[in-house]
C-alpha cells in the first residue's frame, strides 16, 4: 500500500471514532485518495462542490492534524478538489450518441415546437472529455429530454406513475396533470410537501440544504440525491419538495414521483403486455424522477437491471434522479453492486431522528397549519414521549386535536393525557426502569443483576451509567427513585451518572450510538 493511502486510512478510522456516523457517511466517506506524488503528499478527491466546501470548513483543520501526525509516514500537505469528470459510459461519446438516437426516434408529431417544454435551460452537449466536475455542473444544463413517445400496445402510460397515497395525514397524493402531445403525464407529487413547512432541526439540516441545492440547481452535480433515513422522519417529505419547487420553478416540467413497487409493478405489467419499450421511454424523457423506498430493490434483479439502464440514461441527459433510502446505499443487501456505486456519486444524505426542540417545533407548526392553537407545554408533553418517528408525531396530534374537537376542550396536557391513554399506558410499559435494566443488560450483554450490584468495572459501570441516563430520560422517576432502582445507590451517583453519559454523547461516537440504539429499542 502507498504510504498516504494508509495514513489517510488511519485518520479515517480515527474520524470514524470522532463524528456521528450521519456525518463521517456524508463527508469523509465519499473522500477517495488520489495517486500522490511524493509519500509526504496526499490528495484527496470530493464527489462535488458541496462536500469539498463542507469538508474544507469544517474537517481539514482536524484532517491536517490527524495526518500530520499520522504513525509512521506524517503527510505535510493536504489538497482536497473535486471529482474529475467521470469517464464512464455516461459522458462518453457512445453516451451522447445514445441519447441522440433515442431523441431522434421519438415520434415527431409529439413535439408540439423545437423548444422542448419539458426540460430546465439545457444547452447542447459536448461530447465528454475529462473534465472537473465545476464544468460538469455548467455541462449538464443539457439537451432536451427525449419527447415522449405516443403509446401503442394499448398500454396506458398513466399507469405507469399512479398515486402511492401513503401520506398519513390523509389528504392522498394530489397528481399534477400535463397534458404534452397527448401523453397524459402524471407527477403524483403531494403539494403539501414543500420546503415552506418542512421544520428544519439539527438532524435533517443537512438533508434540506443538499434538497434545496437540487431545486436550484437540477441535474447539477448533486445528481443523484440520494437521502436516507428512519421511517418517518421526513425523506419523502424533502423528495416532493424539490419535485414541487421544480415545477414552481419552470411550469410544465415533467418530474415524477413514485413508490419503488410502483416501478417494480408498473415494469411487470410492462413486460406482460409486451410494452417495454414504452417504459423505458416513459420513464426516460422525464425531467426529474424521485423514487421512494429504494430499498424495495432489493432481491429484484429484473427491476435492479431496468432502474439500472434507466438511472444511466437519466444522469446521461442531465436529468436528476431524487432517492430515498432505509439505510445507506451500501448496507441495502440484494443489490446489485454497480447500483449501490452509482448511488453514491451524487450526494448522500441521512436524516437522523428530530431532537426535541425539533419535536416541538413540527408539533406547533402542524397545530398551527390545522388552526389548533397548542400551549407549550402540552408541546412538550407530546415530544417528550414520541421520540422516534414524525409520523408517529403526528399521528397523536391528530388524535389530541379531535378529542379537543369533540369534547369542546382547550388543548391541555391533561387533555393529551387522556387522549393518548393508551400509547401512554404501553409507553410506560416499554420505558419502565425494570424494561430499561433488562434491555440494557442485554445491549451489553451483562446481567440485571450487575447492574444492581456494588460492582465498579467498566464493562459494567459504564452500562449501569447508561441505564441511569435513560431512566432519567424516559420516566418520570425521581433521582432517588432511580437510585433506588439501581441497587440503593444515591441520588447524586444518578446524577453523576447522567451528567457523565449526556457529556459523552457529545464526544464519544461509540456511547452516542450505544444510546441512539437502546433509545430506538425502547421507544418504538
Ligand atoms: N421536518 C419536518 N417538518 C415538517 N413535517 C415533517 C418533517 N419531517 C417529517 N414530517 C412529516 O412527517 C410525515 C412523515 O414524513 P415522510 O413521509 O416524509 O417520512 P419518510 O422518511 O419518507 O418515511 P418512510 O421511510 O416511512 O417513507 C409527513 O407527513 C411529513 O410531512
């Protein structure tokens, strides 16, 4: 192994101790070594522009330092720039000739002028030579997508992009209907979802910021966005507002959404009435294509092999793709290695699970929407016990806002009480300190009883820590009660306790996760 490159793998592993791993995923991971010229050299290459600035202002100072004094072989100088032009099918000139045959068989009575109405400010394209991605980005404002081509087949395009009405708050994914040389195009983009109410916390910062570089810049060298996440923590949210600010953006864009079943459903039904290629060129010649839930992919070969072919032809053409994810594009085991790749070549994102004064905000912002005035505290109150997921959120301000509704009552923290009795009660079941003990003895793989005794190792202090922060956390147990709990041990051990895990949440990654974990296990 060249000497930088090990260096440069030890400061990673170190910065993989250091950051959240939302933030190694996002900003150290994608940093490949570039071949140096001198063993005290190291050169560094960012996938675009977006991560190199982050990087420079917020890791190099750190990244100098690590590898400066790097074990065996310190590296003196470190230079980060951005991605050379890739030098793949996508932007060769096999690639552009592609494109310009499809373009050429589309039919044309489609094109109602020479002016495509479908497609952002696009220029024609040069065909690639090795280029820095800053003139990608001004490259790939590109030709005009492929018109859409008529149907045949009897086969119905509409269906290829059908509403996928998973929205709980129940007003169903409004489709968007453009009507372009008699192809009915559907966006099915939920006009709910748009920047304007999406509350910004520390945990999905990251994810609005690249969202909004996309809306501004589509097809830029953000493509594809890849953001990922928890259940319910707002990814679908994001996705349809950049479709929606697209469209806001140049009226008649042709941008659509949909559920990877959908893809996968739409593609059986395809090939069963022998209409592939209408498939193809449907989901080829649109602007932007934002599919959720990618990681129903998996396992799916004629799908992965489809979406394949399809992403290609999309990011060839300068069109942006939006994903959403469960997990990183790395860990989705069943897919095809080429696609977890190219995933990756835009921007990652992941959304993390809103902290409470995030909690709060969307709660006020949702009461606000629906006209529902929600005291502070019965804010509070609601965040407090839902911790996990903004669907779930949600779903019990809804539930508190009708019981306001029907009984002609205030909104209170009583009247939440009551009209979340039942989540709470099973609440308070899963967050007992008993429950809390028994779940983190078995994180920890130690005994309850451990956590008991007098003992004062680390392999079980630490633990027994961890237990004490969380039952002060989630119960509403007295320090002296806790203390009781954990073997008659004295409020001040609890709140010694407590001070030490919320210290080192902050600076230590493997207790930050070991919490994160035990919190996900506890409260959903
Ligand atoms: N930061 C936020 N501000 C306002 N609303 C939010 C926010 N985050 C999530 N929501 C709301 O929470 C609900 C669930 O969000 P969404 O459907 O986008 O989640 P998701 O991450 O795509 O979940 P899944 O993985 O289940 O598809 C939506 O109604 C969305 O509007």
């Amino acid at each position: 192994m060249e000497l930088p490159e090990s260096a440069w793998e030890q400061c990673v592993s170190s910065l993989q101790s250091e950051l959240p791993a939302q933030q190694f995923n996002t900003w150290i991971r994608p940093l490949r070594v570039q071949q140096a010229e001198a063993s005290n050299q190291l050169h560094l290459i960012a996938p675009n522009r977006f991560v190199l600035d982050w990087v420079n202002d917020k890791f190099k100072s750190r990244i100098d330092e690590l590898l400066s004094s790097a074990d065996h072989h310190p590296i003196t100088s470190v230079e980060i720039s951005v991605a050379p032009r890739r030098s793949t099918s996508f932007e060769t000139n096999q690639g552009v000739a592609a494109r310009q045959k499809r373009q050429q068989e589309a039919p044309r009575q489609n094109i109602a002028s020479s002016q495509p109405s479908n497609s952002y400010s696009r220029q024609p394209q040069q065909p690639a030579v090795e280029m820095p991605a800053e003139s990608q980005m001004a490259q790939v404002e590109l030709l005009p997508a492929a018109p859409p081509a008529p149907l045949n087949n009897g086969y119905n395009t509409e269906s290829f992009a059908q509403p996928y009405n998973d929205n709980p708050m129940g007003q169903g994914k409004v489709d968007k209907v453009d009507v372009e040389g008699g192809l009915q195009h559907k966006s099915n983009l939920n006009p709910t979802f748009i920047f304007d109410n999406f509350v910004v916390g520390k945990s999905n910062q990251l994810g609005l910021a690249a969202a909004t570089q996309v809306a501004e810049n589509p097809g830029g060298s953000y493509n594809p966005l890849f953001i990922y996440g928890g259940v319910g923590l707002g990814k679908t949210h994001l996705m349809h507002a950049v479709g929606n600010a697209l469209c806001v953006r140049k009226p008649g864009a042709k941008v659509v959404y949909l559920h990877s079943e959908r893809f996968v459903a739409d593609m059986v039904k395809a090939l069963q009435l022998n209409a592939i290629n209408d498939f193809k060129r449907y989901y080829r010649s649109v602007d932007a294509l934002l599919i959720d839930d990618i990681q129903f992919f998996a396992g799916k070969e004629r799908s992965q092999e489809e979406f394949f072919h399809t992403f290609n032809a999309l990011l060839e053409g300068g069109q942006q793709i939006i994903l959403t994810c469960d997990r990183y594009p790395k860990e989705i085991n069943g897919l095809e290695e080429r696609l977890k790749s190219r995933f990756g070549w835009g921007l990652t994102v992941a959304i993390e699970p809103p902290e409470l004064e995030t909690r709060v905000a969307i709660l006020k912002r949702k009461a606000e929407q629906v006209g529902a005035p929600l005291p502070n505290d019965a804010a509070f109150f609601i965040a407090q016990r839902i911790r996990s997921n903004v669907r779930e959120l949600e779903g019990a301000l809804k539930r508190v806002i009708a019981n306001a509704h029907f009984t002609g009552r205030d909104i209170s923290v009583e009247l939440v009480r009551e009209a979340l009795k039942d989540l709470l009660a099973l609440q308070d079941r899963l967050v007992s300190i008993d429950n809390i003990q028994r779940v983190v003895a078995e994180y920890y793989k130690i005994k309850v009883s451990d956590l008991h005794s007098k003992r004062r190792s680390r392999s079980v202090a630490r633990p027994r820590q961890v237990a004490m922060y969380l039952a002060k956390d989630l119960t509403h147990h007295s320090l002296p009660e806790i203390g009781e709990a954990f073997g008659g041990r004295d409020h001040t051990t609890v709140l010694h306790a407590c001070r030490k895990i919320k210290e080192m949440i902050e600076s230590d990654a493997d207790i930050r996760e070991d919490v994160k974990n035990l919190l996900r296990t506890l409260t959903t």
